[in-house]
C-alpha cells in the first residue's frame, strides 16, 4: 500500500510518500510544497498548494492520504490559514478518491518516538533512521510527513473516509454488505 503522508502549510507544506508492505516500509519520496515562494497573495498560494500536491499524487499515486488533525493554535489568523491549507490537501485527497485518515500530532510523535511529547529532532532522527535517509532534510515539515504516513503504516489498514464510501456506496445494499458490523443486532 502506497501511504502519502501530509503536513499541512500555507508557507510550508510537507510530503513523504512510503510504500507499505506487512511489517516494513520503503521510502518513495519526500519534500516540501513552498508556495510563498512563489506568491505571496495567499488565495494564491492555495492554487499552488494544489497544482503542486495534485503533481506528488499523480507520481505516487497514493491508496492512502495520512494528514495532521488541526490542533490549536494562540494566533486565530495562523488557525485560519493553517485550516485553508488542510482543506486544499483533504480536497487533493478526495478529487482523487483517496481514502483519507487523520493523526494528531502527539499521536504520530508517541508512535514514531514513543513519546507523544518528542521535539521534532527527535521525530526527524526516528523518521530518518526508520528509513534509512542519509541526508538531513533542509525542513523539518518533509520528516513529520513521513512520521504521518509512517504513523499509518505502524497502525494497520485504511479507515474508509466519506471520499470513498461515496464511490463504492450506491445504496442502502451495499452499505449493509459492506457494513455488517455497523448494523444493530436484536
């Protein structure tokens, strides 16, 4: 299974694509999308955060999106934009059918580290050595990408997101066929 790990940014937004096969993983690709570079009108930099994420999926072709819960934040305008960044990565994601799941960030650090409070040194020091990355990435949002997707791997299969169940979902039947644990017993 091809796992897409996201960190989402409007000034910096992380990728890290992992192959993921039973109990290991394998490095596809990593970077970091910076759209400010490019615009700095920040509706803008939302096309590019798009244009630039729809490529990454094209090339990895992802089975699953893995993407950072918003967490709060002092600063409402950082919320915000933060917030408008996630969406253009979930609306990626789901254009392309992709299922979609969700990790807060002391949950991905506790299961990269062991800690849910690590530093992201100590995140970016597990993430290179789970996949034996030599170099030191210039930023520290491509490494918690790939905790994000590694975070995936180490937890097991995809939880269908609404993405999907809209594509595979057609009426009540095939929810029930799909679903029967969901179903009320008597």
């Amino acid at each position: 299974m091809t796992i897409l790990g996201i960190d989402p940014g409007s000034i910096v937004l992380g990728y890290g694509a992992i192959q993921s096969e039973d109990k290991s993983s394998k490095l596809i690709e990593y970077g970091v999308i910076r759209p400010k570079l490019k615009q700095e009108d920040f509706n803008l930099r939302l096309v590019e955060i798009y244009d630039d994420l729809s490529r990454v999926v094209e090339r990895v072709e992802p089975e699953v999106v893995s993407i950072e819960k918003m967490f709060f934040h002092k600063n409402a305008q950082t919320l915000i934009k933060l917030a408008q960044a996630r969406a253009i990565a979930v609306l990626v994601a789901a254009k392309n059918q992709i299922s979609i799941v969700e990790y807060s960030p002391r949950e991905v650090k506790k299961s990269i580290t062991g800690r849910g409070n690590a530093s992201k040194q100590q995140v970016q020091y597990f993430v290179r050595n789970l996949l034996h990355i030599t170099e030191t990435p210039e930023f520290f949002d491509a490494t918690d990408a790939l905790a994000i997707a590694l975070t995936h791997h180490l937890k097991g299969e995809p939880q269908p997101s609404v993405a999907n169940a809209s594509k595979k979902i057609k009426n009540w039947s095939d929810f029930i066929q799909q679903n029967p644990d969901r179903l009320l017993k008597h």
